[in-house]
C-alpha cells in the first residue's frame, strides 16, 4: 500500500488566501506610501521654497548696502576733507538704513562714525575683511561679530574707498543681527517650519524665531554640509528635530537653512495608518471566512473522488461520483470510462509485444550481415585498425593491423587488453628501435584513446608506421597504422635535393657578390685615371693655344675616353638591370621637350656626318604625363646614337605620336628610323640581346659593346612597354617603342617661362673639395674656377672636418677613398657636429658608382652622387643645385634656407605628387599622414622612439610637399643621434605638426 505523502489540503487553501491577500495588502501600503511621500515632498520643496527666497531677500539687501556704501565712497566731500560734510551725509543714509556708518583710513583710526555724535574722540579698531578688502579692492560681508564697545551681535559690509587705483579708506556699514532676522520673518516662515542664517564658519546671525538669544551659537549639524546647497537632517539650537533645506551665498558665504520639524514630516504618515489598519484586518477576516466554506466542499468532493480511484484501481467498474463540484463530477464519469478501456488496453500490449518480438529477431540478422561486411571492409582496408572500447579491451582488430604489427592472431581473437598487447611487442623486441621517450609515450598512452595523438615509429623491420588514435564520444578509441615508408623515402630525397639546391644558391650568390666586387674595383680602378685623362683633354681645349694637330690629338683622347666611358657605364647599367636594381622615378614631364633635348644632344653627331636630323610630331600630342624621364632620355639617345652609328648618307627621322586610354593614360610611340646599312631577318633576334651584334665586322668597324639596345629593352620593359625594329639589308631601319603612360593633373610649371626665360644673375660658391688624388684636385678647382667658385682642397676627411668647422661653405665635394680618414667617416662625423656646418650638402665624388655603394654614401649621411669621370656641366650642374649659386642674387636675401620659416605647403611638390597618384589617392594620402602625425613625438617619448617618428615623418611630409616639416624632422633625427638638447626642437616640431594638420583638414575639405 502506497503511504500519502504531501501537504494537507487546508494548507494549500491557506496559501491561496494568502496569495489574494497579500497583492491586496501590497497595493493598499504602496498607495499610502504614495499619498506619505507626496506629502512630504510638497513640505520638503516649500522649505526649498522659503531658502531660494530668503537667500535673495539676503543678497538683495546686502546688495543694496554695497551699493549705498560705494555711492557715499565717490562723495567729494572726502575728496576735498570736509569730515564735517561727509558725517552729515553718512548719519542721512545710516538713517535711512538704520544701520551705523564707520570711516576709517589705512591706520585703522575712524574718522567718522554715525553710531556717535560728530567731534567724539574715536578709536582705532580693525576688522576681519580688510586684508580681504586689501587684497581684491573689492567690497566684501564679514561673518558675526560683535560691536567692540557695545558688545552688540552684527555683521558689517566694508567697501574701499579707491583713489589712483590705491585703498586710501575702509567704508563699513554696521547692520545689527535683528534687520536680517526681520528678512527672515518677512519672508513668511513660521511653524512648523524655522529658518536661520548662518556665516561662513557656521555661527548663527540670525534666526525668524528667538534671534536675541540665539544669535552667535554654533549652528548644530553645520559640519555635515557641504557644497552649495542641498538637505540634511538634525536638531535646531532648540532642541527640535527637523528636516533642512540649505542654499549658501556666492555672495557673502552665508549660508540660508530652512527647516520642518520631523513631527510635521510624520504627521502625514500617521494619518495613513489610521485609515489603512481598519481596512487591512476588514479583508483578513473576509478571506478567512471564504477560506473556511470553500475547504469544507473540497474535502468532501476529495472523499468521493479517493473512493472511485480505488474501485478502478482493483479492476472495477464504478459507476461515478456526484458531488456539489461540478469538476469532481466530470473526473468520476472519467474514471468510470476508464475502468471498461483498461481490459482492452491489457490485451492491445499482449498482441504488441508478440510483433516486437519478431521486429527483434529480423534486426539481429541485419546486424550480423553488416557485422560481416565490417569485417570484409577492414580486413580489405590499406590501413590496419583496432578499437577499443572504455575498458581498454580490443574489440575489433583488423588482419591487416595484425600484419603490419606482427601480433598472434589467436590472442587476437580472445580480445586482449591493451596492456596485454604492450606486453606482448615488447617481448618480441617491437620497440627496440624507439627513442625512450618514444617509449614513454607508447607505455602512458596504450592503444586505449584517451588523447589525441599522431606520431610516427620505426619497426624492427625497417617499416615505418604512423599511428593515429582518435577517441570516441562515449569513452572508446580508433587507431589506425598506416606504413609510410614510401612517402618518408621520398620526403628524404627532397630534402637531399632542397639541400643541394641551397648549397647552389649560395655558391651562386657568393658568386654574385664576387662579380659585384670585381665589378665596383675595376670600375674604380677604370673611373679615376679616365678622369684624369677626360679632365685634362678639357682644360687642354677650353684652354686654347693649340696647334692644329696638337688639337687633333687633344680631340681624339677625349674622344677616346668618352667611348671608354661609355663602355664603362653600360657595363654598370646592365649590371644593375641583371640584380633586378632599375629604380625608375616618376615624375610629370613634356615628351616633347625631352624628344627636343634627346635631339639637340646628338645633331652635333650627325652635323658632323652631315646627316639630316628630322624630328616629326603629332600635333594632338599627350601633352604633359606621368613617367621617367631620365630613363625615356637613356632609350632615345640610344636609339638615335646608333642610328646616327650607322647611317653613313642620308638621314636620321625621329617620329612621336600618341593615343587616348581609358583611365586619363596615355600610349606614347617613338619611331626612330634611318638610311643605313639595315639588318638581315634572320639577324635580328640577336639585337636585343647582352653582348650582343649583328655580326663581328660592326663591332671591329663602329664599336660598342653589344649592351645598349639590351638595356633599352630592359628599362622599357621595367615601364611596361614594348621595343621591336623594323628592317632590311640595305634600306634602313627603324627602331621603335611604345609605353602607356598616366597624363599629369596640374604640375611643376616652366621656370623659363615665369620670366621671360631671363635667367637671374647666380652668386659664385664657396666651394670645399677633399680628395687625394693630385690629378683630381687639379681638374676639379680648375673647371670650378673657371666657372667663377672659390675653392679651397684639401687632402683627407681630417682636413675636410677641420675645414667645415673653422670656414664657411656653400658645398662640400668630397671623395670616398682617402688615406687615412676616409669620406664617409668624415660625413659621418661632420653630420655629428654640434654646428651648422652639421647641415652642410656634402656630394660624394668618386669612381665608385655601383647602386650598392651610393647606397652607403647616403646611408652615411652624403646628400648626393657624382661620379667620375664627370663632364664639365655636370659638375657645375651638381654645385649649382645644392648650393647657394644656384640661387638668384637678391640684396639682403638670407643664403641658407630655413627650415622653421615659409608656407606649410610646397605647392609645387604637392601638385606634382596630386597629378602622379590621383585625387582619391593622394586623399587617402593626407588622411594616413594625419594619423601618422597625431601618434607621433609624444611627450613621454624616448630619444630612440623620437628618432624613428622623425625618420617616417620626413619621409611622407616631404613626398607630399610639407617640405618645412620634412626638413625639420631630420634635424630632430640627427639631434637624437647626437645626444643634442631637443627641447627647442621639439617645441617647434609639435607647433608646425599642428599647422600641417590644419592644412590637410582645409586639403581634404578643398577635395
């Protein structure tokens, strides 16, 4: 028999009641709650209310008496010292007032006092607000004090009487405490509610009630205010409990309270309770009398309904039950309908559980059917498998697992343990071959899954597995074996081949680097006595005085050198183009000015051949584009070099045309073609080749070296072009490249047209040459001289150091290999002085020309390169841009430009860099660059941080033509390299970044 467990019903019956009672409850003590603090808050605001009123009663009245006092201040009776005149006109407004009047000069001594009549010795006496009054020359309101002869309670308002800006009296108004209590009555404050106020140390001046007696006490809870205004809660110096509001003067310091007794706070809670008690135990008594009829009809419906449950529950019928519920009703004509299915239910499971049976002997066949088909599957697999399950027992174990690991296959079949499996390998020396921690791993883990693993082993028999466990959501694990031997031995044989290649990769670029040595000694070795050959072949002929065939054989060294030269030079080129170092410079230019500069260089060759030099240009041109000019130049002499070559009659045709792309681009052709020897079909796939000619007589009849036109094919390929010819024997050939090209957006305009191509006269430079070579020294002052710059040589980087520190220079020239110290570690240490020779152009000269040593001579702080040997214009090219002969003559013009000076924005540069990246580039330009600049050279940086921010500031700033800042930031580097002070600096570079961030602002909105 089934004990009852749970509650009894009347339990329940009484939670119910509770449950509807107490939301009743709630809802009454929430409202009087409501109706208590609406209340209160309208007694709390109106003291709120009497405080704001009586704070501006207050400060209008201590208002006026500062304003009376400063009016009486300007009398001119005191500006003429009537004493007499000024009492009668203080003792009229004190009057008025009924406050007393006090003059008083600097030495504390009254001069005037209403209080007493005129001509009664006064004394002296000070108060607290004259060092106030003193200080600010402003009124001010003392706290409570007492008079010093009569004791009375007051407070006093003191204003400076001022002449010359200086304080020559104290004008005070006396005011008893009794005129402020009056403010306070008139203000309508009566009980329950009391008011007092209060100076700034919290000494009651007055009060609406009892001021007399107590004015001049502590007021209780004053040191528990704080701020301007605001609550609090405490006594009032009766005694009395009560609930304040308080608002402090700004203008005197005082501090207004207005206060409600607690029992009037009360009051309003218990008039609630009066009502809400009666109302409460009302509904108490009601839902208990309910409680009490509604148990009674449910226990008699629980009788009826435990009696039917019984009868169904011992197989019988029952016929109902009938009760005053109507629920418990219908639940006994349900049990009664229960009763008669229940027999048929009984025999519907009998049949069911018969067709269960046969369901499960069908599917234990299918299972054994697939159980076999597992078998073949694994038994067939390339990979052997064993699973086991969570109590570390192989299940299944395929026949190919039980070959790859040598086991019994009768302790297969009785499905040993996984440590009985371990067992057995190393009893037969399974893993002699494996590492000890091998061993360790194999002997923690078993074949039972409990982790993740892959690892590889070695058998006794050379084979070598890999063996990956993967467990299982319900506690077994899967390994497999797969024999990786063929894959490792593979793997083994690349790696013997990535070795060997890497040993060939070396061997070749130690190769690489041996040519690049080789390649920079001879050209050096070449370069430095070729200039002194070329050099002194041009000042022989500047010179003059020549014979005629002493002048034929000047003519042919020089001529001779410049082919060496030449020869030199496409060397280095092709070297350079074969490490993949063609650095091209994009840059807005004219094609057909360059054409017209390309032309003009060589008509003097072809004046010579009397050749005709022809130059054809379409008339709608590209107009300005975006490319490299030096390198375009490089192609066309080329080019019309060797047409001028091999042209022996005739003439020399250069053609230009252009055609529209899409995208503002532009494809550019450059047709050279001329009446020379033309070339054989079958020859002229050789053209384009290095070292290369259509055959050995050319090179023994014109010279040359076969690399030219492989370096023009090169270059216009680096620029995405084409290069071809067009030829036959006999009549010519023509020579021709096309490259797409983007058209330029505004750009650099023509110097030669802002004036009228009149040049401006340029000053001579003082010029500083170091370089040992005697031969070089000679060349070089003498071309400079020439060209009307002083020049000063010496010897070695010592001599160059001591120079720049004692003399003043425009340049420095100076050469890289010297006895003793050499050029760059005199660049260096020059860079490093505390001077201003510091930021001096210093131009590497030298023979040595290879991309990586320019390379080193700006990395060491040289601004250029010139190389030897060098041609008169270039060197007077090089002088004239970095030094200040470059310059115009202006009268009182300062020579060194100035970094902290001028616009933010180089126009120029930045319209150039906007016609060469677009606008919606060069936008997002600006936008990383004021990034950039808003997370750099912050205040707490170190030296080193500071150096890398200048070194990416000067870098972007410039390219974008915020030149100043560019310029600045190198000196910062250089200054934290050198261990300089940087306050200055830094100063300087944080104004300037905040003037090129309100440039880009103004770019970007301009965008």
């Amino acid at each position: 028999m089934i004990t009852p467990r749970g509650r009894p019903l009347s339990r329940y019956i009484s939670g119910v009641v509770g449950a509807v009672l107490f939301p009743c409850l709630l809802i009454i003590g929430l409202l009087g709650h409501q109706w208590v603090t609406e209340a209160q808050g309208r007694l709390e605001d109106r003291t709120a209310a009497f405080a704001a009123r009586v704070l501006a009663d207050v400060d209008t009245f201590l208002t006026s008496q500062i304003a009376m006092l400063q009016a009486l201040a300007t009398s001119p009776a005191l500006d003429a010292g009537d004493v007499r005149q000024f009492d009668r006109q203080a003792r009229h407004l004190a009057a008025l007032q009924n406050i007393d009047v006090i003059l008083r000069d600097r030495n504390d001594q009254q001069v005037v006092n209403t209080r007493l009549p005129f001509g009664t010795p006064l004394s002296r006496n000070s108060l607290p607000t004259d060092a106030v009054v003193l200080k600010t020359r402003l009124p001010a309101v003392s706290d409570f004090v007492r008079g010093p002869l009569t004791g009375n309670p007051l407070v006093v308002v003191s204003v400076p009487v001022l002449r010359n800006g200086e304080v020559v009296y104290f004008l005070n108004a006396s005011i008893p405490v009794d005129v402020i209590g009056d403010l306070l009555k008139k203000a309508g404050i009566v009980a329950p509610y009391s008011g007092s106020v209060t100076d700034r140390r919290g000494i009651i001046i007055a009060r609406s009630l009892n001021t007399e007696t107590t004015a001049g006490k502590p007021l209780p809870g004053f040191g528990d205010v704080t701020g301007s205004e605001g609550t609090w809660s405490g006594r009032n110096p009766l005694g009395v409990a009560v609930f304040a509001t308080f608002k402090r003067s700004t203008l005197s310091g005082w501090l207004i309270s207005i206060g409600i007794e607690s029992a009037a706070l009360q009051e309003p809670l218990n008039a609630s309770l009066r009502v809400i008690i009666p109302i409460i135990l009302a509904l108490v008594y009601v839902a208990l009398a309910l409680a009490a009829i509604v148990r009674r009809q449910i226990l008699e419906a629980h009788r009826s309904l435990v009696a039917a449950a019984r009868a169904v529950g011992d197989g019988r019928e029952t016929a109902g039950v009938t009760t005053a519920v109507r629920e418990v009703t219908e639940i006994g004509a349900t049990l009664a309908a229960a009763s008669v299915k229940l027999r048929q239910q009984a025999d519907d499971l009998q049949a069911a559980n018969r067709d269960l049976e046969s369901r499960v002997a069908a599917r234990t066949r299918e299972l054994a059917e697939q159980q076999a088909l597992l078998s073949a599957t694994l038994d067939n697999m390339d990979q052997g498998l064993i699973l086991v399950d969570r109590d570390r027992r192989a299940k299944v174990v395929s026949q190919r697992a039980v070959a790859l690991l040598d086991l019994d296959p009768d302790m297969v079949r009785d499905q040993p343990t996984s440590d009985e499996i371990i067992a057995y390998q190393i009893r037969k020396g399974e893993f002699a071959l494996a590492s000890d921690a091998m061993r360790a791993v194999i002997s923690a883990e078993g074949i039972d899954g409990r982790r993740t693993h892959v690892y590889e082993r070695t058998r006794p028999n050379g084979r070598v597995l890999e063996i990956r466990t993967v467990p299982l959501p319900d506690g077994s694990a899967v390994r497999t074996y797969t024999d990786i031997t063929a894959r490792k031995e593979i793997e083994q044989a690349l790696e013997e081949s990535r070795q060997r290649a890497e040993r060939a990769l070396a061997q070749a670029e130690a190769a690489s680097l041996a040519k690049g040595e080789f390649l920079a000694t001879m050209s050096h070795e070449i370069r430095t006595p070729l200039h002194g050959a070329l050099g002194h072949a041009d000042l022989l002929l500047r010179e003059g005085g020549l014979s005629e065939r002493q002048r034929h054989h000047a003519e042919r060294i020089q001529c001779a050198g410049q082919a060496l030269l030449t020869v030199v030079n496409d060397v280095l080129d092709f070297s350079k183009i074969e490490a993949g170092q063609i650095d091209l410079d994009p840059q807005p230019f004219a094609p057909e000015a360059l054409i017209e500069e390309a032309v003009g260089i060589v008509r003097s060759a072809a004046d010579a051949k009397h050749l005709s030099l022809a130059v054809r240009i379409d008339p709608t041109g590209p107009g300005r584009v975006v490319g490299d000019p030096d390198r375009l130049r490089q192609v066309l002499l080329n080019l019309l070099n060797n047409a001028i070559k091999f042209t022996a009659a005739g003439g020399v045709t250069l053609t230009l045309s252009a055609e529209p792309r899409p995208a503002r681009a532009c494809r550019i052709r450059v047709c050279v073609s001329d009446t020379g020897i033309g070339i054989a079909p079958e020859k002229r796939a050789r053209l384009f080749q290095r070292f290369s000619q259509v055959d050995g007589s050319i090179r023994r009849e014109y010279g040359g070296t076969g690399l030219g036109l492989a370096i023009s094919r090169r270059l216009i390929e680096a620029m995405g072009g084409q290069i071809g010819v067009e030829s036959l024997p006999g009549e010519g050939s023509t020579f021709w490249f096309e490259v797409v090209l983007p058209r330029a957006v505004g750009g650099r305009e023509d110097p030669a047209g802002a004036d009228g191509g009149q040049a401006a006269p340029l000053r001579p430079a003082r010029v500083l040459l170091a370089d040992d070579n005697a031969i070089n020294q000679d060349i070089a002052r003498a071309m400079l001289e020439a060209a009307g710059h002083a020049v000063d040589v010496v010897g070695d980087g010592e001599e160059a150091i001591q120079a720049v520190r004692a003399g003043r220079y425009d340049l420095v020239l100076m050469d890289v290999q010297m006895a003793g110290v050499d050029g760059l570690t005199a660049t260096r240490r020059i860079r490093a002085l505390d001077h201003p020779a510091a930021r001096l152009p210093i131009i590497a000269m030298t023979a040595n020309v290879l991309p990586q040593q320019v390379a080193q001579f700006l990395t060491a702080g040289m601004d250029g390169h010139l190389g030897k040997p060098f041609r008169r214009q270039d060197l007077l090219a090089v002088v004239a841009h970095w030094s200040r002969a470059g310059r115009p003559e202006v009268p009182g013009a300062f020579p060194v430009a100035d970094p902290w000076n001028g616009p933010v924005l180089d126009r120029t540069v930045y319209e150039e860099m906007l016609g060469a990246a677009g606008r919606e580039a060069m936008l997002g330009l600006l936008v990383r660059l004021a990034a950039d600049l808003r997370s750099r050279f912050g205040p707490s940086n170190g030296r080193e941080r500071l150096a890398a921010d200048a070194h990416a500031t000067a870098s972007a700033a410039g390219q974008l033509g915020f030149t100043r800042l560019s310029d600045l930031c190198r000196d910062l580097e250089q200054a934290c390299a050198t261990q300089r002070d940087l306050a200055v600096l830094l100063t300087r570079v944080s104004a300037l970044r905040d003037e090129v961030l309100t440039e880009i602002a103004q770019l970007s909105a301009a965008a």
